[in-house]
C-alpha cells in the first residue's frame, strides 16, 4: 500500500529517465532537486515535495548533496492524488508523516492503523498547496533552439532577435509558439527560467546578490522584484527554506 526509501546522493548525481508503477513522492531535507521530463523540468528545493503520478517518465538531476526521502503510494490508495507531476509545499505534518512512513518502511492495507496512516498522507498531498516551479519546454523543434540557446548563460542577456538566429524562424513566429506551447510569452518564459535557476543556488547557499547576479540582474532590488511577481515569493523566504505560500 505504502512503501518508502532514503538515500543521499551526490552533487550533480543523475537519475536517468524511468518510470514507477506506483505514485512517487519526493522530498529531499537537502540539497535541491530537478525533475526532468521531455516537456517539462520541476525544480524542488528544502521544504518542497514532488509528487510524481505512476506511469510518468522521469529523470532526476541533483544539486548540491541530497539527502532524499521518496515515499512510494499504490495506485487506487486514493481517487483525487494529483494526475500530473507537481511541486507542493511540505508542511510540518506532511514531513513527520514521510519520516515516520520511513520508519516503517512498509505499510499493509490489511493492518487497520497502517490504512489510517495512508489515508492521511494521501489527503495531505491532496490538499497541500501546490507551488509554481515548474518550467514548461516548447516542443517545436524551432521554438526548442531558442529556449536551449536563451539557457546556454543566464547571467548574461541577449535579445531574442540573437537567440532566434539558427532556428529557422523569425521573432514574431517564435513568440506566437512560446505562446500556444508554454502558456507564456517568451519573456515571461525566460523570468521563469531565471527565477528557478536562482532558486537552486539559493538552496545550496548563495546569497539574494550573488544568485541575482547569476541570471543577469546587477540591481538586487530588480531581481527580488522579478523573484517575488514570478514565484510569489520573495528569494529570502525560499532561502530560509522555510514553507512559502504563494497564494496560488
């Protein structure tokens, strides 16, 4: 019914693209983890868990020594767990209740106090609020060059009129994909890249200056404005690691 299992991994540790047949809960009390599918990556740093649907391919990139606590549930355990991969804040209880499911490794539906427990963990995740670290990748192959090229160095900013060169497309094209494919315009889109690219180092250490500095801001206060409008939050709160309510 429930299963769990801890690891620590490496800095820069790779889990290549697999998939479980049961649900996957992931929760790192280290360390900053990113999700990666072929349409999107989730990053998930302290305090934040992934919930991983079964069935879902997946790899898992590491930054930072991660100290990983995965808690496995069987599908049918509850109708309403989410259908898609997705960020979600840890509360105090959510955490206790991974930590003890680790402590029993293995929960019985036959055992009536193990089914308590797991209902209360599926209903924890079901109604935990969920938090927008999710980055959407376009699947046009000429709009995926543009968003690999405007990646290669966040700390520096170009145009798009520079990234769109060798794509095959031109500027007014490849707005109207970011559009249809992410949901967002292309400088929307790269706000959102650069605040989660600032958030891993932010939970690995660096401070507000030096990870502003990383995606491009030389204003500290231009970067913790852009922070706060992108992840409803300013980069303080997720430094601290401390559960974050975006209001989402």
């Amino acid at each position: 019914m429930v299963r769990s299992l801890g690891l620590r991994l490496p800095s820069n540790h790779r889990i290549e693209a697999h998939r479980h047949v049961w649900h996957q809960l992931v929760y790192a009390t280290e360390g900053v983890m990113s999700v990666d599918t072929a349409s999107s990556s989730w990053v998930v740093p302290p305090n934040r868990a992934v919930f991983i649907p079964a069935g879902f391919e997946h790899a898992v990139r590491m930054t930072g020594v991660v100290r990983m606590r995965t808690v496995y549930l069987r599908p049918g355990l509850m109708a309403r767990l989410p259908e898609s991969c997705c960020v979600i804040n840890v509360t105090p209880l959510l955490r206790e209740l991974v930590l003890e499911a680790l402590r029993l490794e293995m929960l019985a539906e036959n055992i009536e106090e193990h089914a308590r427990f797991a209902a209360v963990l599926a209903d924890q995740i079901i109604h935990t609020r969920r938090v927008p670290l999710q980055i959407r990748l376009p699947t046009d192959s000429r709009a995926r060059v543009v968003a690999e090229n405007a990646q290669i160095d966040l700390s520096v900013t170009k145009p798009i009129a520079e990234l769109v060169q060798g794509s095959g497309a031109s500027v007014r094209t490849i707005e109207r994909l970011f559009v249809k494919e992410t949901g967002m315009t292309f400088g929307r889109w790269l706000q959102q890249v650069k605040a989660l690219h600032a958030l891993g180092r932010l939970a690995t250490g660096d401070s507000v200056m030096a990870a502003g500095f990383a995606v491009g801001y030389d204003s500290t206060s231009a970067f913790i404005a852009m922070f706060k409008r992108v992840l409803g939050a300013t980069p303080g709160s997720y430094r601290t690691g401390a559960p974050v309510d975006s209001g989402r």
